[in-house]
C-alpha cells in the first residue's frame, strides 16, 4: 500500500528522476515477492546470467519479455514468482580472476587449489553483482529475496546429488573417448562452445609405400602432423582400386610404424584418391572408424599434449628431436621430413573449416581423454515425448523441426572440465583404479573400506550440468522446500535465446522430468538475436555492439523495453533501430503531457474497476476501444505476441486515447467526462504498465491517493456489456470525417487558419443526425461550419460513407497553381517509383545487392508509390 499523495506532475518528463526512487520503493516494499498464499501461482526462472557478465543487449531483450509477463501475471491478481540468480560461469569467471592475477605477476599453479577458489570468491564478493544492478536499472521485478547463485551450499548439494544418483542409475559413467580440447584453457569444451571458421589452409596428398615394397597408396589430409598417429589407412570396400589391398599394411613415413589398410564406407570413392588416413586419437570420423576396426579407445595413439604440443606415443617411434614442439611448429618440421622422404606429393590450397574454442579463440584440437559422460539419448526420450505430446510447447513451433533433430541424433554429454572453479566432481580414485562415487568423502571411504587411499577427482562439472537444474533446484531441492515456493514447478514459461536451446533448455527438460517426473516448464518461448541495424551480428570484434545502460541514460528504460517488445515478433531477430527508441521516449512523453492535461482539467484517478455510466457517444466510444484494447492485449500476451501487445497499446494510447478522445472533449469536459476519462486513463496505466512500469506508477500517484501500489493493483475487466455500437460508429464516422476534411486541406496548402464552408451532398438520415449533433466539433476540429445548399467553383471534395463532402476553394488558395503544383509532384513522384520499380525488377540487382540494399529499394519504393496515389487522389478531389 502507499501512502504517497499526489503531486502535480513536472512540465517535462524525466524518466532518470523518477526510475531509481521507484524501484527502490518496489523492492524496499517487499512487492516483487508473491504473497498471495490463495492465488493461482505463477512461476518462471531467469537464465542466468554469467557472474562475470555485464548487462548487454540480448540480456535486455531477454529480461524485458519476462518482465513484461510476470507483471501482467502479478496484475492479473496471480501470486506470480520470478526466480532470479546468476551462473557460476566455470571458464568465464576463471579466466577473468587468472587475468587479473595475471596483471600482478600471479599465477593459479603458484597457490594451492583452495587458495584459489577462495581467491574467486573475494572476487565474486567485490565484482560478482555488477549485472544484478543493471538488471534493477531496466526495471525487472525479480524476486531479489530468494536469490540463488549456482555454487551456493544448497544449490551445490542438488548438484552433487544429481550426479551420484545419475550414476548410480547407470545413466553417468567415466569414459575414455575423443572430446573437443581447448589447449589454451587447457580444458576440454562442448561441441556447443566450439566456433567454426572459414579459412585458407592447404589440403596435403601424401604418400604411403606399403609394407611388402609393391607399391604405394596416396591419402590427403588438412593436418598432415596427425600423421604421427596413424593408426590404418581407410577404404571403401565397394571401391575396385583398392579390393586387393584391404588386409595388407603400409609404412608409414617418419615413423616407420606399420598399419593395416581396411574397409569402411567412411571413405568416400570421389574424394581425392579414395583412401583416407585414420587417426583415431585426433579426430571425431577416424576415432569411429578406428572402433569399427576393433581399436579400443585405451590402444588409440595420442601424440599431443594438453597445451597442444607433441608426446611420444606408446609404441614409442616419433622421433625425439618433434617431441615437445607445438603442434602447428611440428606440422612444419613434418611437411619438410615428408618431403625428404619423398611422402608428399602435392599441396593444394583450399578453403577449410577450422574449430576454435569461443572463449580462449585458439584452435580446438580432437582429444582422447577420460572423462565423465552423460548417458543424454537416454533422458532426451522424455522431453521428445513431451514436446511431440504438446506437454512442453514450443513457441514458434517452427523451432519443434530443429529440436527433434538434435535429440533424436543425441551424443554423449561431456560433463567434465579441467577447471578448479566450479562443483568438484564427487568421485574418489584408488590406487588399483577402481571409483567411488558418493555424496561424501566419508561415504566414499567406507564403500572402498578401511585402509584404501582415495584421491578426490580434480576435474569440475560442465557450468551447463548444474544449471540444468535451475527450475527446481532453486526451489529447494532436494531438502524441504520453502512453503512459499512450493506448487512452483513445473515453471509456467521459459523465456529463452533459440541460441541456448541445446545448451540450457534441452538439458532442463531432461535433468528435469527424470527428477521431478515433470515437465520443467509447460511454454518455452524463443526469441531471436538483436542484430545491428544493417542486419549483422553484434560483436565487439565489429565495433557494433550497443550498451543498453547508454540506450537507458539517453531515453529511459522504459522506452527501451517498450522497443524491444514492439520489435518481438515470434523469434525473429531484431534489427537494433536507436531512432525507434527515441520515438518510444516520445510516446512516454505524449502520455506524460496527456496526463497533465487531464490533471489540468480535474480529470484524477477512478474509484471504480468498471466503466463509469456513460451517455454522451464520445464516452461510450472511448469506454469500448478501451475494452478492446484490453481484449487484445491479453490475447497477444497469451499467444507470446509482445509486438501485437505493444502495438495495441500504443495505437489506443498514442492515435485513439491523446489524438482524438481528448481533442473531441476539449472544451466540454463535464462530470460525466471527467469520470470515463480518469477511468480510461487508468485503464491506460495498467495495460501499459508491465511494458513501461515506470511511468505509469509515477502517473498512477500523481493522478489519485491509491490504496495500492500500481504495480499490484488489479488488471482491467473487458467487459463487453459496456459497448454500444451505434455510438462507436458515430465517432469512428466523425473521425473519419475530420481526418479527410484535415488531409485534403494539408495536400492543397489551405492556410491552417482559413475557416471553410463544408457542403455535403447525398446524405442519408443518419449522415444528417450525425452531422446535426457534432456540428459543434466539426467546426472546431476541422475548422469547417456546415453549409446549406451545393458548392459551385473550385472545390475539394471527400467521401465518408455515401455522402460527399465539399469544401470551396475559391479566393482561399490559387487553384491553378495548386492544380500544377500537384501534377509536378505526382510526376516526381511516379517517375522515382518507375526508376525503383526497375531496379527490382532487374534479377542482376536483386540477386547481387546486398539484401540491406534490396530491402531500402522495396521500402522506397513503397514510399514513392504511395505518394503518387495520395497527391493524386488530391488533384482529383480538386474536379
């Protein structure tokens, strides 16, 4: 409840004043916090954002759609719950504190591994909240009190308690397989965090003599150094070449290793000569070829080492003097022993596909290690099930194609990194090799029994493994859950990047429905990216990223939302469009001034929910597109439409409510008035309020002494038995009326101070009655007085319905030089229309242009067309 008495609004609107004083008073008042214990509840989770993070564009638009659903849920008198926290951010936040020690001389291997976590939490105590703040600025009410970090105790305990259970259930197991490794990080990392680039490499044949000297075999290959651990030669076993040579051996160069040559329909007959080399330890295609051919993974040659560089391998035949060397300084020193040997017979330059790791940007190398894995095809059958059986909703649904395939062609889930910041994996090694994985140290013990040394697993788990939990482990789980979080999963919605499908939202649905045997969410929305405003992605790299906290101290939060929201369309990717922002900062100063007028003209908050009583058709007018407004807002929200919601909004507000309700009262505000508009103003504010919360509660105090805070008030009713179509017709009539009569005088230059005589010719009884009681608005609106009999002389002429309107021009404007003027733009106009349309119907130019270019000749085009039609249309309405 407030106590805050209303204050005359300021001349000028100043969304800075007033955004912090009122989110302060939002959360110091505990009202972000569902405390309505018999209400339906209402839940969804925040993704996370990295600790690390800043508040970036993405995260804007991400946050504003959840804000925008959980006030409409809180006003709908929902006990809505948003559950905010942030991600411990394994690599992110050890690379940013290993920097830092980095600066001052210190190294992590300089200090034990305790020293060192507790050196990330002195951190995570100084700088860990700096996004937090920032989501405060946009103005989400988020549930500050419960928040919840991925590496708190409780949250940990969920996570250790997730990975014991899963291998107890078989479903989590150690492995030796080929993994993506990041020799920078010295990590392995999923296919997920690895980017793919186009470059200019070289495309090595060499040449492989074989064992019994007959002959040789030729292989190709973008990596000759892997060659060190070649372990068979690949092929096809329908390709005729080679039938007699599938079973015989080759030497290889350098080492002098030999190998068997075997079939697998790996290698592909028209590429190159048809035989490939096979290097099951480095890389994803050989190392399935090389189980096929019976090598088990423990006997896969690996030459490199985790930073990259070269190793012996076990059967000890790389030559010493390549031991240690980088891996690209031994492709060199490779390439020269090959060709002195006479191996390599060509070099072609080609364009190849090149992996790097998205965080440490170097190249991402195959590596086969031991690491623990999730059995994912297993726990995806659950979320297929549920997705394909509506359960879970996908909206778009276009995104449903895109997630069947993934998980129907699901791999094992690497979840262990070599990393000291993040949930220690809780397995402990004996000496004889065997594992003990326990919640414990003291369970392990005493399921190894008495006198086994153990040591702990030094690995952490996958930053995704723990916040694949986050719709219920930040209810409490698996410990007795808090009474005001309990009915709170499954989470009504997840508002969620397409980009982070596979990383977070898939793994929720799995980890989800296998422990709580529930959905974890029963609406996934999709958005899509925010894109420069030529299309490209944002980068820092490109220089064009945009800091939304600059857009926000420029125009608000509130505009900032707002565009956002009207930009939304259904998972299509945003162009970022400043001037739309600054054209949304407009709009909440329209809505300030119109405000003012009302509080000017002792127009103040409704006492009732309902629509006041109303005779007068302007009222009853006003009183029905309010209902419809409110009719589609709820609908659009309920269908994920934020731009359909927003633009419904904004057309009542900004074209409806402040450019004719409150021109058609001007003048002749009686009780009657003041009371419908208070109302519809209010009505404004609630509609408005989960996309621009801000200024409607400033507005919502200054018009009234409430008995609420806006932000928990009660959403508006849609009552239809309040409309009354004759009257909505009477003025949608009027409107239409005054916006010819104003058009066709701005088209002919008529002076904006000339009264005009309007004639009208052919109107039925209900054109007349309309025309006898508006006549009064008429005149004021369009600056035209009704006028008997016909016109004669140079005349504009409208058309509303069956009647024509007739305003004479003679000795007010120059006809004929207006009739020139008009035929000269319309010649312009078509002539440029002419040129474009050309232009788009040249296939060279639409297929070659950059599509931004296509895009701004469509748009122009456009433009120019409906110039012509328009100054035509008033050229003819001169007869």
């Amino acid at each position: 409840m407030s106590d805050l008495a209303p204050e005359p609004l300021n001349k000028n609107f100043d969304p800075a004043a007033i955004e912090a004083r009122w989110y302060s008073h939002w959360e110091a008042n505990g009202l972000f916090r569902p405390d309505r214990s018999n209400a339906e509840p209402w839940t969804i989770v925040n993704p996370p954002p990295n600790v690390t993070g800043s508040l970036h564009i993405g995260h804007a638009l991400d946050n504003t759609l959840q804000d925008i659903l959980t006030r409409h849920a809180r006003l709908k008198g929902k006990d809505a719950l948003w559950v905010v926290g942030t991600d411990h951010a394994g690599i992110a936040t050890q690379m940013v504190v290993e920097r830092q020690m980095a600066a001052k001389g210190e190294k992590r291997t300089d200090m034990s591994r305790d020293d060192f976590v507790a050196r990330v939490w002195d951190w995570k105590a100084e700088s860990g909240g700096a996004i937090t703040a920032q989501l405060r600025r946009l103005g989400c009410s988020m549930d500050w009190a419960n928040e919840r970090f991925t590496m708190d105790p409780g949250f940990s305990r969920a996570v250790v308690k997730v990975f014991v259970e899963l291998h107890r259930q078989g479903l989590l197991y150690r492995d030796k397989r080929l993994v993506n490794w990041d020799p920078g990080l010295g990590t392995a990392i999923s296919d997920l965090e690895v980017e793919t680039r186009e470059e200019k490499g070289g495309f090595w044949h060499l040449r492989y003599p074989l064992a019994d000297g007959s002959g040789s075999i030729s292989v190709a290959t973008t990596r000759p150094e892997t060659m060190l651990a070649d372990m068979a030669v690949a092929v096809n076993p329908s390709d005729e070449r080679y039938q007699a040579l599938i079973g015989q051996q080759v030497r290889l160069p350098i080492t002098g290793r030999l190998i068997p040559i075997v079939a697998d329909d790996h290698a592909d007959p028209e590429l190159g000569s048809g035989a490939v080399k096979i290097t099951p330890g480095h890389d994803f295609n050989d190392f399935e070829v090389g189980r096929r051919a019976g090598i088990e993974a423990r006997d896969m040659l690996n030459m490199l080492g985790a930073k990259g560089e070269v190793v012996q391998v076990a059967d000890g035949l790389i030559p010493g003097d390549l031991i240690g060397l980088d891996r690209f300084d031994a492709r060199d020193r490779i390439i020269a022993l090959l060709e002195g040997e006479g191996a390599l017979e060509r070099v072609e330059e080609r364009v190849i596909q090149r992996p790097y790791g998205d965080r440490s940007g170097v190249v991402i190398e195959p590596w086969l290690t031991d690491q623990w894995y999730v059995d994912a095809a297993t726990l995806a059958k659950g979320p297929i099930e549920a997705v394909r059986e509506g359960r879970i909703r996908l909206v778009p649904k276009t995104w449903e194609k895109t997630f069947f395939n993934w998980m129907d062609n699901i791999q094992p889930w690497c979840v262990s990194r070599q990393l000291w910041w993040g949930h220690q994996i809780p397995a402990w090694f004996a000496e004889d090799g065997r594992v003990f994985v326990a919640e414990t140290e003291e369970e392990a013990q005493a399921a190894a029994g008495e006198g086994v040394m153990l040591t702990r697993d030094p690995d952490v788990l996958d930053t995704w493994f723990s916040s694949a939990l986050w719709p219920f482990a930040t209810l409490g789980w698996p410990d007795a859950t808090n009474p005001t979080l309990a009915g709170r999963y499954p989470n009504d919605v997840l508002i969620s990047g397409f980009d982070i499908l596979f990383f977070w939202d898939a793994r929720m649905m799995m980890q989800g429905m296998h422990f709580m045997n529930e959905v974890p969410f029963k609406t996934l929305y999709l958005h899509g990216l925010v894109r420069a405003a030529d299309g490209a992605k944002m980068s820092k790299s490109k220089g064009n990223t945009v800091d939304p906290l600059g857009l926000i101290d420029r125009y608000g939060a509130d505009a900032l939302r707002f565009f956002m929201a009207a930009m939304e369309s259904q998972g299509r990717d945003i162009k970022m469009d400043e001037k739309r922002v600054e054209g949304y900062r407009n709009f909440a100063t329209k809505l300030w001034n119109a405000a003012r007028f009302c509080q000017s003209n002792g127009i103040g908050g409704s006492t009732l929910p309902e629509a006041p009583a109303a005779s007068l058709a302007v009222n009853k007018w006003i009183i029905a597109e309010t209902i419809r407004t409110v009719q589609a807002v709820d609908l659009s929200l309920a269908e994920y439409r934020f731009d359909a919601a927003a633009n419904a909004v904004y057309q009542f507000v900004w074209s409806r409510f402040c450019d004719w309700y409150l021109e058609l009262i001007k003048g002749q505000i009686d009780e009657e008035t003041r009371a419908v508009a208070g109302w519809v103003l209010d009505q404004i504010l609630l509609i408005l309020h989960p996309f621009m919360p801000f200024i409607t509660e400033e507005l919502w105090h200054s018009l009234a002494t409430r008995q609420s805070d806006l932000i928990v008030a009660s959403w508006p009713q849609a009552d239809a038995r309040s409309l009354d179509p004759a009257a909505e017709a009477e003025i949608d009539w009027l409107i239409r009326l005054v916006g010819e009569v104003r058009a066709a005088r701005t088209e002919l230059n008529v002076p904006p101070g000339a009264r005009l005589p309007l004639h009208h010719r052919g109107a039925g009884p209900e054109t007349l009655a309309r025309l006898s009681r508006q006549q009064s608005v008429i005149a004021r609106l369009a600056r035209a007085d009704l006028a008997e009999g016909d016109a004669f002389g140079g005349a504009a002429q409208v058309v509303v319905d069956e009647a024509t309107f007739v305003l004479p021009l003679e000795g007010v404007i120059d006809l004929a030089a207006e009739r020139t003027r008009l035929s000269k733009a319309i010649g312009a106009a078509e002539k440029e229309r002419d040129g474009l349309a050309g232009r788009l119907s040249n296939p060279s130019f639409v297929e070659r242009a950059k599509p931004e270019a296509v895009e701004k000749a469509r748009a122009d085009h456009a433009d120019k067309a409906a110039e012509a039609d328009r100054l035509s249309a008033a050229l003819a309405r001169l007869g």
